[in-house]
C-alpha cells in the first residue's frame, strides 16, 4: 500500500472520530429545543457535553490539517468550491462555542434565552451541512481539466446531497438522544429514551433511502457490506434502546455512523472528488496527493502524536463519566 493510500485511510479515520463524537454533540444541541422542558433541563443537557465538546472538535482541525498536508489540492478545490456551506459551517462553530462559554455570563431571562438558542441553531445547520457536504463529495462535482469546481452553490442543492444532510441531521440527533439517556437520571432519561425511538426510526428510513442510492449509483462489495452494518446496527441501537440498554444503544448509534462514513470513502477510493464533467478529471489519492517524502514525515507525527492524544482523550471521558440531573445543577452564581 503506497503512502497516499495510508493518508486516505487516515483521514477517513479522522473524519469517522469527528462525526461519533461531534454527532452526538450536535445532537444534544439540538435537543436543548426538542427535549428540554426548562431551563435547568437545559443546563443538564449542556453539561453533559460541556467537559467534551471542545475536545471532539480538534478531531476536525485534525482532518482538516491532515487533508491540507496529504491531499493539497483536494483541499484547494475542496475548500474553495464549498466556500459558501463550509464558511457557514465555521461561523455555526464559533458561535457555538462563545454560545457555551457565554450562556451564563449573566443572569438576564433574555440573554440566556437568546445564547440557547444560538447551541440549537449552530448545533442544527452543521448537522445538516456535513450531510450536504459529504453527499457531493460522494456523487461528485463539477471540475475541469484543471481540477477547479466551475459549479455554483445551487449545483450541491441537488435531491442527494440534501437526503444526505437530513441523514446526518437525524442520525446525530439520535445518538445525541441516546447519549443524553446513557448521560443523565430521572425523567429527563425517560423521555430521552421515548424520543430517541421516534428520532432512530425516521433515521432508519431515512438512512436506508440514502445509502440504497449510495449504493446503486456507485457502490461495490465493500460498501454493501458497510451498508448492512449500518443498517443492522441502527435497527439493534433501536432495540437495545427500548430494553433500556443505554450503553449499548449508544455504542451501536455509534456503530451506524462509523459504517455510513466508511461506505462514503470506500465509494470514493481511488478518487477523493470525483468529476461529473469528465471522469479524467476527477480528483484521486495519486493526483492529489503531497510528495512521498512529506507523507512520510507526516506518518512519523502521527506515530508519535496519535496514542498520546487518544489517551489524553479517553481519560477525560472517564472522568466525566457520571450521570447527572435537575438535582445535580446549582444554582447560578454571577
């Protein structure tokens, strides 16, 4: 296996850690509307993730930088065909993030109010633009002889990118939910519970609509076997959410989403964007691909820096392992 190839595998890996994390993340947001029925509900469910949710998100700087380094010019015309939705992306992360940290900065009914707002908002929009995202990434675009997208913003509306955004829009919001049942204690759980069984059957429906197309229109072996395991998992995480399993439950949402995104690459492979104009123009893991000595200088990082950031990283979620409640949350200090 050449070097390109290993940085492919690595990226997608990347980008697998970003969603199973982040997914559940966004889906708690989303839920901050959907499920909370006060404001220390609301407060419980944020602080489920507020240990975590800065620490996923380097998953992403991580993909990004590793595709700007391996892949560059995926990246140039990655970045500048999607200006528009992954800008927006971006402006969703940073309010996000001042949303968390600022909420409580005062005691006003409107200033927190407005702040809950932003997390469902920018919690929502990237759920669904990762989707989109993804979704023509997979079809493929339209690139030139010179690899640039000559397309417009309207040419990623198209019916499969945004059946892909409300897959991952729904599939985050049900690992959110089983997440937030596996998370807290009392009624809070038990409603998660109920609506996590709403949320992962019009996930269900959803899901296997869009990776069925996926598969017909460019799919081989390995992805229909991707293809079962999502299915079959979601439909166990399901089932093992009604036994009231939350930790199985959440582990097999999980599941869902590792195998959804290992389909996408593995329908990408050898081609990291496909062109629709010309299949000779399409963008693969060799034309787009750094030199074979800066792969290698990258993989020797990656030996190094990886097991010393996933450990770091495991260990903060076991010390924030505990369930919490309305009971747990204090009351506010200014």
């Amino acid at each position: 296996m050449e070097l390109h190839d290993v940085w492919f595998v690595l990226i997608a890996v990347l980008w697998t850690g970003y969603f199973f994390l982040e997914g559940f993340d966004f889906g708690v947001g989303v839920l901050t509307r959907l499920l909370a029925r006060d404001r220390a509900e609301k407060r419980v469910l944020i602080n489920t993730i507020g240990p975590v949710w800065d620490g996923n998100e380097v998953w992403l700087l991580t993909a990004g930088g590793a595709t700007f380094a391996a892949f560059p010019e995926w990246y140039a015309t990655l970045f500048s065909g999607f200006y528009l939705p992954l800008l927006a992306i971006l402006i969703c992360l940073i309010v996000r993030g001042v949303a968390f940290e600022y909420r409580a900065k005062r005691p006003e009914e409107n200033w927190q109010r407005n702040w809950e707002t932003a997390i469902f908002w920018t919690s929502l929009l990237p759920a669904f633009l990762w989707g989109v995202a993804f979704g023509n990434i997979v079809r493929g675009v339209k690139l030139d002889a010179d690899f640039e997208y000559v397309g417009t913003v309207f040419d990623l509306l198209n019916p499969y990118a945004l059946l892909g955004g409300l897959v991952t829009l729904t599939l985050f919001t049900f690992h959110g939910t089983v997440f937030t049942a596996l998370k807290t204690v009392g009624e809070i759980r038990e409603r998660a519970r109920k609506l996590a069984l709403k949320v992962g059957l019009v996930t269900a429906v959803l899901a296997s609509v869009f990776l069925l197309w996926t598969q017909f229109e460019s799919g081989d072996g390995a992805g229909l076997v991707a293809l079962g395991v999502a299915v079959a998992s979601l439909f166990v995480a399901l089932a093992a959410n009604q036994a009231g399993r939350e930790g199985w439950s959440f582990t097999l949402s999980g599941v869902t989403i590792v195998a959804t995104v290992a389909m996408f690459f593995l329908t990408l492979f050898p081609n990291v964007m496909p062109s629709t104009l010309n299949p000779e123009w399409s963008l693969t893991v060799t034309n787009a691909s750094s030199s074979p000595y800066t792969l290698k200088i990258m993989t020797w990082l990656a030996v190094i820096a990886t097991p010393l950031v996933l450990l770091y990283q495991g260990w903060t979620y076991w010390v924030f392992r505990k369930r919490i409640g309305t009971q747990h949350i204090a009351d506010p200090v200014h």
